[in-house]
C-alpha cells in the first residue's frame, strides 16, 4: 500500500518531498525518526540516539568524517555513496564525499555537478533558491529519468543508482547530503525512507559543525605567501605535474581561475583542466578538500 502510493507521488515529477511517510501508523515519523532494525530510536527528547552518531561527532574536524558518515548511512539505508554540498549565496561548494567501491567516480560527478554548473538545472537547488527550508530537514527523492536536463540526465546514468539529497539550512548556508543507493540491489523501503527523513536534522547539524571547524583551523594559519606554497607543495613527493601544483598552489593563495591564467599566461580553460585533473590525483573534489590537503602538507613539514 505505501509502495504504490509512493509509486504516484512519483509519476508526479522529477523531485519527491518526502517528510511523512507514515501519517496514520504508529511508524510516524518523530523528529528523531524510526531506525530500521536497531535498538536504539531516536525520540523527540533525545533525537541524536542514533547508531553512529558518537562516532560522527568525534570526526568533526577530522578526516574521518566522510568514511563514518557513510557508515552511517549504510546503516540506516544502504547506501552506496554519498556526497557533501553547501550552497552558499549563489554559488555550490563541495566538501567531502566517499563510496564503497573504492572508486572515485561520484567525486568525478561532484566536480562536473560543480564546476559545469549543472546544478543550477537540478530542481532539487532550484526548489531551494526559491524556499529554503529554514527548520527543519527535508529527503528528496529524485526521479532521475524523468529530469529535463539532458546534462543532468548524462551525468547520473555514470551511476545507475537512486538518488535522493538531504537539505536544511545551517548559518546561513543551504547544506545537501546527496545519498546515492545502486539499482543492481532492491529499491530503498519506505521506512528506510521515513529513517533518513528522521534523522536528516541531526546530519546536517553534524555536516555544518564539521565544516565549521574546518574552516576555523584553516584561518587561524598563519597568511602564507604564494611563493612559500609552491616550495611547500613542490618539497613533498605526489603525482601531481608542474602546472598542477602551480595551479594548486594559486587557488590556495586564493587567486581566481581568470587571476591564475593571467598569472600563468595560459588559458582559463587550461586552468579548469589542470585543476580537475589535479583534484583527481590528490582524491579531492572542491579547493575546501584542496586547503584540507595543503593543512596537512603542513602539518608533515613541522614533523620533518
């Protein structure tokens, strides 16, 4: 029964809002939601009792965060592989994200879904332009066939999975937790659904801390000159070419693409291309991961 009604909430466009499954069970879903299968449920008075969640704080600031969050997320609804956003102002960032395969393709897709703007066709963001929901959490579940953007359409097809984004507005900035499932397994349940929704404020709280801190231990560095990047990057071994560590070393300093191509005298499309191809060596996928990367390049330089 709650299949096919789910099944017509479908049919009815590319983005479903899910916020209560469960209008008249006992499995309503409470601000702490059901957790499939555990022991321990989160209740209105205590909606962090989830499996994980001590393990998720004690990653904040870490990099172990994007390896327990999808533990997590396994855990309450199989996922495959997830991905952290955070709309800020008009443009998208993206922070951590990790799969369980060991691959790097939905970090691949992250920094297409960035960089080519396709997120500006997605409804999910279109939807949170225009209402960002300011209280609470809200899953959406996305019907990827049925998307209008034949770019969007291409870019998901790389990972024949279900999709759905997990969004709430922190400090001003709009945070999505994309979390994908592959179809070769049976389709999410609508309790797995309902536990996701459950504990979709919890996460984002979570996601927003940890970014946070993040952001504050980098700016309390010290102001490095651009010439004490490039030695620094250039002194430790990786698989990055020349130009990739000049551009890297640039976007750390905070240069612009456009500042660095007239740095460099190449192009800005060069520019892009040294980038992503930078990124894709060093496992990152936004210039956030890219300081995190560059902080512990420091961090190895005072052992040394």
């Amino acid at each position: 029964m709650r299949s096919s009604h789910l099944e017509s909430r479908q049919k009815s466009g590319p983005v479903v809002r899910i916020l209560d499954l469960f209008p008249n069970s006992s499995q309503r879903a409470t601000p702490g939601g059901p957790i499939i299968n555990r022991g321990r449920q989160p209740t209105p008075a205590n909606p962090f009792a989830f499996n994980g969640f001590l393990d998720l704080v004690s990653a904040i600031g870490t990099s172990r965060m994007p390896e327990k969050l999808l533990t997590v997320l396994q855990d309450v609804c199989g996922a495959d592989h997830c991905a952290v956003f955070e709309q800020r102002a008009d443009h998208l960032i993206q922070h951590d994200s990790a799969g369980f395969d060991g691959g790097n393709r939905i970090l691949e897709m992250g920094i297409t879904y960035v960089e080519e703007q396709y997120w500006r066709g997605d409804p999910v963001y279109q939807q949170l332009l225009h209402s960002p929901q300011a209280q609470a959490a809200v899953v959406s579940r996305i019907n990827t066939e049925a998307l209008e953007d034949q770019k969007l359409r291409t870019l998901y097809s790389q990972i024949n999975a279900e999709r759905f984004v997990i969004s709430g507005l922190q400090s001003g900035s709009v945070y999505g937790l994309h979390v994908l499932r592959e179809r070769s397994r049976e389709s999410i349940s609508d309790l797995e659904i309902s536990s996701l929704s459950g504990i979709g404020s919890s996460l984002i709280s979570i996601l927003a801390k940890h970014i946070e801190v993040l952001g504050q231990r980098q700016r309390i560095g010290r102001v490095w000159q651009l010439s004490e990047i490039e030695l620094l990057i250039n002194q430790q071994p990786s698989d990055l070419s020349l130009r990739e560590r000049s551009v890297c070393a640039r976007i750390i300093y905070g240069m612009s693409s456009a500042g660095i191509a007239l740095d460099l005298g190449i192009g800005e499309e060069s520019v892009k291309t040294y980038r992503k191809r930078a990124y894709q060596r060093l496992g990152i996928g936004s210039s956030y991961e890219l300081g995190k990367w560059f902080t512990t390049l420091q961090g190895i330089a005072m052992v040394e």
